[in-house]
C-alpha cells in the first residue's frame, strides 16, 4: 500500500458529512418499508415503537425480491448486456429490502460491536431504521458520498509470525458495501472461474480440495505442482484495473472505498493501491482481480503441440496451484502467471511460490497431498500403481496442537478444558472429515491428547490412580473418555465418521433461484450429493 502521511484533522469535515445531525427517519419516509411489515393485530403506527416496526419486518419477502433482481443480474451478465446490469443494480439499491438486508448484516456480522473511526456502533431498531434514511440520501445522490478513513490494526497470520493488516470501516460505510455487494457479487459470479471456490457462495476449502482429488487422482495423472503465492493480493491491487473492470452502477462509490485512507495510531493514510481486508465487499474485489487466471493458463497451453499438457488450475482466494505433466509446463505458465498478474498491480513471492513433484507432495488450505507407491493398507480399492494420499498438513496439526496446549493447564477445572477444547476439535474434525486419510492424522492426535491429559492428572494432588478414575469415564468402545460423564466429556477425533464429498457441479449458479435446491441439499447432507 503506498501512502502519503496527512494529519487527522485534514479529512474530519468532509468525511463524516453522512453521519452528521440527527436524521431520524419520518414516517413519510418509513412508509417506504410498509409493505414489508408483517400484517399482525392492529395497532397505532404512530404509536408502535421502532423495536417492534423493525421486528415485523417480513425478510423472507425482502430476501425474495432482491434474490429475483440478483437472478435477472446473472442473466443479463452472461448475455454481456451491461447495460441491464447497471439498470437492475439501480433498481436493486432503491428496494426497501435491499437497504434493509443490508443493515441487518452489518448488525449480525463479526465486529458489530467494534465501532470506525467516527466511534458509532449501532444498538437499537431506532439507529437501524436511521441507517436505511441514510442508505436512501447516499444512493439517491451517489456523487456526494464520502467514505470515512479506516481504522488499521494488525493481525497473526494463518499458520504464521507474520503479521497482516486489517482495515476496519465505520459502520455506514460497511452498510454502504454491503448494499452495493447485493448487486455487484452476482455479476462477478456469473464471470467467475470454474475452479475458483474463495469468497463464493455455497463453496468451501472442502469443494477446492476435492476438485484437486477428482483432477489429478488420475491414471494419467500430472506430475508438477505450482503453488502459487501472490505477494499482498489485498494490499496491492491496481485501483485502476478495479475502477475499469469491476460491475458496479456508480464507480464513485467505489472509488470512494479505495481512497478512502486509513488511519494508524494518529496519522492518516492515503490509500494508492489495494483493497482493504476487513471491508464487506474486499473479498468480491480480490476475486475480480484474480478471475480469468484458469482461462488464460488453459488457453496458453492449448498452443503446446503434440502433447496432452495436463494442465489444471484450482484457486481458493489467493492460493492458487497450477498442474502441469512435466517441470517445463509449470515453469511456462509460471512465466504466463507472472504476466497476468502484472496488469493487476500484483506479483508471486519468489521466496514461497514453489515448483515441487506430486511424490514430494505440496501443502494446500491446510491439507498436505502427495502421490505414494501401491500399498494395500491405502488403496485396497485402486486399479493404480499409486495412491493419491491427502491428509491435514503438519503445519495444521501444530497450530492444532498448539491452541489445545493453551487450554489443558494445571490450574484450569476439567469442564472449562471440555467447553473450550469440544468446539475446537469439532470444527478441525468437520473441516478434515472428507478425506479417508485423515482417520489416521485423527487418532494421532487423540493420542497426544490422552497424553496430555495423563500428564494433567498426574501434576494434581493426590493419588494418580484416584484422580484417573475420577476424571475417565470409560464405554464399550473406549477405555479412555476424558470428562466428568458420558454426556459431558473431550470429544475423540477418531469418532467422527469420514464422509466422501462428492465434487461441486461447477455450471451451477447460486444466484439462479432454480439451483438453490441443489446448495440446499447439498449443505444439508454435507456434500455428498
């Protein structure tokens, strides 16, 4: 992010022109949301508080008519008729139900309590309702918006001491993204890569990691693997290619959140490049940057004569792998990526992007596949003389093991070590269920934990033989059970069922309201369909 150093009072005035004096909203101007408001026992508009106007708001009814208008996006964006894009994103943000979703994912999302830098959390229906008046003044005069500096903090990064930036906006702003996001998502969707499953909806790390399992667990399989690391995706984004390229109706309000600035500690920044991580709408940004990276690898290697190149890309955000038959191919679109990238503002890190053969095996959204030999113990079933093997990443398992080390102390009572680690392991175990090889990754860590436990128990006074029968429960199944009943006791990795998650039908769109029965099955029995 390149940035110029200002004083804080230098944006005050001009910045918080949407949040200043009161604006409660009238009720002519509530009339707007009136057909939304379920029909119960009559009572005096007048009179009913704002808890209960906004209570009986009729979602289900907003959610139907932005999804109609998020379908007809879709549509008119494959037929390239942006014209009607714009049009149908115009009505989209002058719908109540629209400003209204939007509000309410701004007050249910991670951070609702954490205020920008004008200080302004929203808790109660009557800032809600205010909010959609506010919405209502910046849509109708889009050229007068100004978006607020963002607050800079820095976090851990995954599986890293490396720390990374995280921007956050007022609370108007993020509502601004937010209804804006309505409209824009489904037109970068209807566009998107096939094999690209970050910031998506109804995709996961699980339908990327079985992409690359239905891919390259082949007879015919490639051999080279390029793990891509794009330097900074978020932070070095070319604004000019985001202002050309991105569907939105009113480009100023998108320039408005990229030179928004940030402040960081009592300077201001300004903000030349990048997207900000920590903004609604940031990860649709990433993607718009990134798409067109599967398309414009195949159709270079289409021009490689005489062999079958084996090329196959599968992104997830910003971490990319492209297949390759042979070192020379990856090398080539290693070259060709190289390039893409260029016009976006954005680079690979030399110093992670690797080139590495399937034997040696490459870590992936915190898996680690790699080919091994025939063994019966791993591919009894297989007509191959290998076996595609994935499991979690040891880097996966240490960040594992090192958040449930913090938990299983001394002094801590063994139902606080149960409530703090169940939720832990059951969201890992979920995450890593859907490949057969994770059993074994699963009981080793049960292991470890039993051991940890024994050692627990052995540093507390008193008896160990008494103390191990007073915190094991044993079953039928297993002798070990750590806890203080059935009911109430460490969960076993090992007990969680694996499932074979079937790979996602890549031409289904979840904006087109006739496949939202196939994501609902799908979510609801976990993929299998």
């Amino acid at each position: 992010m390149k940035i110029k150093k200002k004083m804080f009072n230098k944006f005050t005035t001009s910045s918080l022109m949407w949040i200043k004096g009161p604006m409660l909203l009238s009720e002519s101007k509530r009339a707007i949301g009136e057909r939304f408001i379920s029909t119960g026992k009559k009572s005096d508009k007048k009179d009913a508080s704002h808890k209960n106007e906004w209570d009986a708001i009729n979602w289900k009814k907003a959610e139907a008519e932005v999804k109609d208008l998020q379908e007809k996006i879709v549509i008119a964006t494959l037929k390239e008729n942006m014209k009607e894009v714009y049009n149908l994103q115009w009505k989209l943000l002058n719908t109540f139900g629209a400003k209204a979703l939007a509000i309410k994912r701004v007050i249910t999302k991670k951070g609702k309590r954490t205020a920008g830098t004008d200080g302004v959390v929203w808790n109660n229906p009557k800032e809600y309702w205010n909010a959609i008046q506010i919405l209502t003044e910046i849509v109708r005069k889009p050229s007068e918006y100004r978006a607020q500096p963002l607050i800079r903090v820095w976090i851990p990064k995954a599986n890293s001491k490396e720390l990374r930036p995280l921007s956050i906006p007022t609370m108007i702003d993020r509502a601004v993204q937010a209804i804006y996001h309505l409209g824009v998502d489904p037109a970068v969707e209807a566009r998107s890569d096939p094999n690209s499953f970050g910031f998506r909806k109804f995709r996961s790390t699980q339908d990327a990691i079985t992409a690359i399992r239905s891919l390259i667990d082949k007879k015919t399989h490639p051999q080279w693997i390029l793990e891509a690391d794009i330097s900074k995706s978020f932070e070095k984004i070319s604004h000019e290619f985001l202002m050309k390229h991105t569907p939105i109706r009113h480009k100023e309000v998108l320039k408005q959140w990229l030179k928004s600035g940030v402040m960081e500690e009592l300077n201001y920044l300004e903000t030349e490049e990048g997207t900000p991580q920590g903004g609604i709408i940031s990860p649709t940004l990433c993607n718009i940057a990134l798409n067109g990276i599967e398309k414009h690898i195949k159709d270079a290697s289409r021009l490689i004569k005489g062999i079958s190149p084996g090329v196959h890309v599968i992104r997830y955000a910003d971490d990319t792998i492209i297949t390759g038959k042979s070192q020379e191919i990856v090398l080539r679109n290693k070259r060709i990526l190289t390039e893409f990238l260029k016009e976006r503002g954005l680079q690979l890190n030399e110093n992670k992007t690797l080139i590495t053969h399937i034997r040696t095996g490459f870590d992936f959204l915190g898996f680690n596949i790699r080919r091994m030999d025939w063994d019966p113990k791993l591919n009894s079933t297989s007509d191959q003389d290998t076996v595609l093997i994935i499991k979690p990443s040891k880097k996966g398992v240490k960040k594992l093991k090192d958040s449930i080390r913090k938990i299983i102390i001394l002094n801590k009572p063994i139902r606080k070590i149960i409530s703090e680690i169940n939720p832990i392991l059951r969201g890992w175990g979920e995450d890593k269920r859907i490949s057969y090889h994770s059993q074994e990754v699963f009981i080793t860590i049960d292991h470890w934990i039993h051991k940890k436990m024994l050692k627990w128990t052995y540093l507390h006074k008193g008896s160990l033989r008494k103390n191990v029968l007073k915190y094991v429960i044993p079953t039928s199944t297993r002798k070990w059970n750590w806890g203080k009943s059935l009911t109430e006791k460490i969960r076993n990795l090992g007990e969680i069922s694996i499932i074979t998650r079937r790979p996602l039908k890549l031409d289904k769109n979840p904006y087109i309201i006739e496949n939202l029965g196939y994501f609902e099955k799908r979510t609801t029995h976990r993929g299998k369909i």
